[in-house]
C-alpha cells in the first residue's frame, strides 16, 4: 500500500528508533512531524530530510499534559490530519531492585513511557475517529512481555503500553483503525547511556555481541504500516540473533 503523501507523527524522533523511523518513512515520501524536547536535533533532522519530503517540527514533553494537547491542536492545516502515529518516546530511568529504587526514575518511567503516551494518542484519535481511518503503532518492549532482574518499574510500564494497545484495537476496532505494537530487544540507541545517566556501565549493554540497530526496528515499522488495507500487523516480538530472551544474550568477549 503507497503511503506517499499521508501524514505520520512521531514522537522521539531526535534519537534511536524514531530517527530511524523518520528517516525510513522519509524515503517512502511520507510527509511528517516529528517530536522530541531537543530542538537543535529537530532542526538538523528537518534540513536532512526536507529532501525527500514535508517535515514539521513540534518540541515539547509528553510528560506536560497541557503542552502535549496545545503542541498537536496548533500543527498547521498541512500536517493537521495525522493518518499514522508512532508512539515511540521513552526510556528507561535506572537498573535498580525495588527496594532501593528512586522515586523519581519510577515517575519519569510512567510519566513518560504510560500517560505521555495517552497524552499523545488522545491529542490525535479523536481526528482518526471522525475520519474513520487511521493506524497506530507502538513502540513497546520486551520487557512489556517478560520481566527480568531490576526491570520492575520499566517492565511495568513496558506491560502497560501492551495492555494499552491491546484496549485501543479493541475500542479503535469499529473506527476501522489499525492498532498494533512492536516490541523489541535491545537495541543499540542511546537508551543505556539515559538508563544509567551517562554512567561508564551503558558502554558494556552493546558489547560482545551485534545487538538490533535502530534501523532494523524502523524497517519493521515500515513493513507494518505498508501492509494492504485489510491487513493488521498487531503485535511483533523482535531480538538480534544473539538474544534468545530478555536475560540470555551470546556474548563473545
Ligand atoms: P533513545 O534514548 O535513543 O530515544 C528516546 C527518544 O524519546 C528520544 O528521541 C527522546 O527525545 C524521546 N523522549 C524521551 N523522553 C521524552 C519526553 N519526556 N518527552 C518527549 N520525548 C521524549 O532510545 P530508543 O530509541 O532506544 O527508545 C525509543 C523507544 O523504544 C522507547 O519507547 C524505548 O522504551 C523503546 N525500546 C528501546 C529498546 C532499546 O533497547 N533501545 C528496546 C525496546 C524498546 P528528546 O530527549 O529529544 O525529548
Ligand atoms: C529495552 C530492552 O531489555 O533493556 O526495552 O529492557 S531492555
């Protein structure tokens, strides 16, 4: 199916898996706006990608409810009626046991990861809803599916976007929306270095093995949005080879 011309909206398309994304949709003549709190990465994304379609920029933090709504109603009528949305922002905040956890990586986990993502869905699905069409995809984990040493808060939250999807499809289902998740291993973004906060312990996450790049995430994004009409990808579980599940991982060091 040609998505050419439609209208994506991104969110963390400054780093990792969504700058993949936008960079895959791009190529694909998808026109699109794309999200994150760095603007000097939103601009430098723009200049790129201008080449090869319309680009929107939008700033703002899924964690603050009002700038979340005000940012999506104020896009210009070129890029208001968003036909597919990729909710990927997120991370994880912490490697620690319950016990010892901090309060403040648990919030940013499901400020950002859970109700960031409402905030964003609701901002757009009333506008799929009306028009009867639309696709959404999130980006969730396979910490949403298993949950592994430490991984408490984030797993929680991981389990929660897939128990979010799963309602969405459900109430989206009479619209005709598509609705679905992609749930990856580890991939090697800049997600450790904001996991352990820049700590020398996130060079060690991608060593010894080839773990999933960001363009491989993208590339089934991409697959998934290009199916035929009738044709629903609504949950996939990806690893590197190297991965077998989310605690045995085949390291040569
Ligand atoms: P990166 O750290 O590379 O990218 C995270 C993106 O999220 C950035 O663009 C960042 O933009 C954005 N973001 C973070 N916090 C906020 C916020 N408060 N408001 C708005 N945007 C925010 O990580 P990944 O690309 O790896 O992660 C993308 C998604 O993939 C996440 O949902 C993650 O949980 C998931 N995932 C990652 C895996 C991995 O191993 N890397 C595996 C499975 C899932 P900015 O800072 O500019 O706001
Ligand atoms: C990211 C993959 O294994 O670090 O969601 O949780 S993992």
């Amino acid at each position: 199916m040609t998505n050419k011309n439609k209208v994506a909206l991104i969110t963390g398309a400054t780093s990792g898996i969504g700058r993949a994304t936008a960079q895959e949709f791009a190529k694909h003549g998808i026109h699109l706006v794309i999200c994150g709190r760095r603007q000097e990465r939103l601009d430098s994304l723009k200049a790129t990608l201008s080449k090869e379609t319309e680009i929107y920029t939008l700033n703002f933090d899924v964690r603050d409810r009002a700038q979340t709504l005000e940012a999506i109603a104020g896009l210009p009528d070129a890029f208001k009626t968003i036909d597919i949305l990729i909710n990927n922002a997120g991370n994880a905040h912490g490697l620690d046991p319950i016990q010892t956890g901090d309060l403040d990586d648990w919030d940013a986990m499901m400020d950002i990861n859970v109700k960031g993502l409402l905030y964003v869905s609701k901002a757009i699905i009333p506008g799929m809803t009306a028009r009867q069409s639309g696709h959404i995809i999130n980006i969730g984990s396979s910490a949403g599916k298993e949950v592994y040493p430490n991984g408490n808060v984030y797993c929680g939250s991981k389990h929660a976007v897939l128990a979010i999807t799963e309602g969405m499809r459900i109430d989206l289902n009479p619209f005709g929306i598509k609705v679905g998740a992609i749930n990856p291993g580890l991939v090697e973004t800049e997600f450790s270095e904001v996991r352990f906060k820049g700590d020398a312990k996130a060079d060690a996450v991608y060593k010894g093995y080839k773990a999933l790049q960001p363009e491989d995430v993208a590339d089934v994004i991409y697959f998934a949005i290009s199916r035929p009409a009738h044709v629903n990808i609504a949950d996939v579980l990806m690893f590197c080879t190297a991965q077998a599940n989310s605690t045995l991982v085949k390291k040569e060091l």
